[in-house]
C-alpha cells in the first residue's frame, strides 16, 4: 500500500484532501471536485465523523485504512482514525516518494471560526500539516446542514489555492478559511481571531433507568461583537474571513513578566 496508485511524472501539484466530517460528505467531494482540474488529488479522511477531535491523534489502537470508490476517478482512502491520523497515515503511507505540495481540510459543515480553531478536526489536520512544514488550508462554512449549497466557495477556494500554491506559506503558518452561512459575500477579509468563549455548555438529563448523563452543547458568547477586525464580525457582516493561524503558541510578550518572577 505505498505510493504506486500516485502518478509519479504528472506535472501537476499532489494535494492531499482531508476532514473531520468524513470521507462521505458533501464538503469533502465537493473540495475534491473543486482541486482536480488543477491537481493530481488523494483523499484520506475519517471513516466517520469526527468533529471537534482537534489535533488528536491514537495513541492507544491501532488505523485502518480502506480504499473507497465514491468520488469518480480521484483516488479515496477512509482511514479509521481521527483528521490528524489521517494526515500522518497518508504522508507515511500512501505519500513515500511524493510528499504534497499543499494539504487542504474542509469544506467542514459549521464554523471554525474564533475559539472553535482550538477544537475544530479541520483545523486539526491543517496543523497537522503546518508542523510538516507543507503549506495548508483548513476550509468551513458556517451552513451546518450537509444539504446547503457550498458551489458559491468555488473561485474563493481556487483563489486561495493558487495563490498559496504559488507563493507558499511561511514555516508554521497556515491558512483558517470561513465562509458565511450565505450563497453571496461581500468580499475577503484577513483577521484576527475573535475573543470569545463557549457558556452553557453542559445539559444533564436522567435516564429513565435511574442515572444521569450529559450532553455537551453549549452558546457562543462573543466578548467583542463590533471588533471590525475579527473573524466573527467579518462573517457576521457577509465577508470570507481569513485567519493566518500560528503554530508556535508563545506568550513573547509575557515571558519577560515571567522571568521578573525570579522562580
């Protein structure tokens, strides 16, 4: 199961595509179906849902992968784990003696924009990648139904996807696209990530067996609604936001407070 099925001569771009909604959603097709004309493209996503499973990986069970027949002539493989799994098992695997030029996740069904970048499986796999040193892009609409129209993403995505494929991104950088739940946008934004946090998160219901259990849910409460350089604020006002997101999380600004701590 190595890199055989992959065109070894083709001039085009590899990208490898990927998600956390699975190998069968619409999102994912229609990525795939968006990058093909441009690029020879392997999908390896999760057999099943994996929402909100952020850079998670199995540490204790092992993968399967199982190829898949349901996106034409592009070459689909469903991997058991989670969307950071995927990544690995696809460059260690099936990408032995043609790493990608670009690994794309999405078109996730729902918003990654603000905190949602920390738990989003999407984004996940595009980190993933980003400490692979490969340039990549996380895609989501803020539509949650799997049935809404996503063909209006078409030139945005195919934009952003030459443009990186021209230009590269910068070591430990990589690219959090949102789409406004809208079939029109107003233009492109590049932001900053919103403050804000999740609240009434926890629903406890009793079993009419005798015990209880707990749904998590949950509100977005937003802590700065009219912030005009936010990614929330740009979807709110019908715009594409784009957010460059760092891998390296350092607090530069706070470490010299820590040092005066003298610990």
């Amino acid at each position: 199961m190595k890199t055989e099925h992959l065109n070894m001569t083709s001039k085009k771009p590899l990208v490898l595509i990927t998600n956390d909604d699975g190998y069968h959603s619409p999102g994912i097709r229609l990525l795939a179906d968006v990058i093909t004309p441009i690029a020879d493209v392997l999908v390896v996503a999760p057999e099943r849902a994996r929402s909100g499973y952020a850079c998670a990986f199995s540490a204790t069970d092992y993968l399967r992968l199982k190829p898949r027949h349901n996106m034409g002539d592009t070459k689909v493989w469903s991997c058991s784990g989670t969307p950071v799994d995927c990544v690995k098992i696809a460059l260690d695997q099936l990408c032995t003696d043609r790493q990608p030029d670009l690994i794309l996740s999405g078109i996730n069904h729902g918003d990654n924009s603000t905190v949602n970048n920390h738990y989003s499986g999407t984004m996940g796999a595009a980190k993933e990648g980003c400490m692979k040193y490969i340039p990549s892009v996380a895609f989501s609409s803020c539509y949650f139904d799997e049935d809404a129209n996503l063909e209006p993403l078409r030139p945005y995505i195919l934009n952003i996807v030459y443009r990186v494929l021209a230009e590269g991104l910068p070591k430990g950088i990589c690219l959090n696209v949102n789409f406004p739940a809208q079939e029109t946008f107003k233009g492109v934004k590049v932001c900053r990530m919103t403050k804000g946090r999740w609240i009434n998160e926890i629903v406890k219901e009793h079993h009419p067996r005798g015990y209880d259990y707990y749904w998590v849910v949950g509100e977005y409460y937003n802590d700065e609604p009219e912030a005009a350089d936010s990614d929330q604020w740009a979807l709110n006002h019908g715009y594409v936001a784009i957010t460059p997101t760092h891998i390296d999380v350092t607090a530069y600004e706070f470490m010299d407070e820590v040092k005066s701590w003298k610990l």
